[in-house]
C-alpha cells in the first residue's frame, strides 16, 4: 500500500502519495499547507477517510479520561467518603 501525505488550503484536504514531490511541490506553491499526518492505504479516497478518523479521534480524545482509571479512581474515592459520612 502506498504511503499517503496530506496538504490543506481552507477547508479542501487533499491525500497525495508521498512519493509524489513534483505533485507536493505544486500544491505548496498553489498555497497549500502541508500536514504532519501520513496514513498507509489503497488510494486516496481511502486516506482521506482514515485522515477523517484520526481528527475525530482526536476531538473525542480529551473525554476519554472518563472511561480510564483516573475516573475509576475518582469515583472509588468518592464512594469511601461518602460510606465514611453515612456510615456512622
């Protein structure tokens, strides 16, 4: 599978092989901003797509503390004082 690259102008991400300097080399000079990420897949449809999953795991990535062991141990510590207060 080819390695894909991604370049954004405003609101228009494109995939480009990342092989393809003559093709990157345009899309720098046309004004695209070229971004960090790189993705392995079939074409770029698929890139793109799989770039899409990557920014929407990163939205939900500041919540995920909620389902880890910083909120499992928040909670443990809640319930002991709250059965400390009503216990007695």
């Amino acid at each position: 599978m080819p390695e894909f690259v991604f370049f954004k102008k405003g609101n228009k991400t494109t995939a480009l092989e990342k092989s393809d300097a003559q093709g990157a080399a345009l899309l720098l000079g046309q004004g695209y901003e070229k971004l960090f990420e790189e993705v392995l897949a079939a074409d770029s449809q698929r890139a793109l797509a799989r770039l899409a999953d990557i920014k929407k795991e990163e939205e939900i990535a500041p919540f995920a503390w909620a389902t880890g062991a910083i909120f499992c141990g928040l909670l443990f510590v809640i319930m002991a004082v709250v059965a400390y207060l009503f216990g007695n």
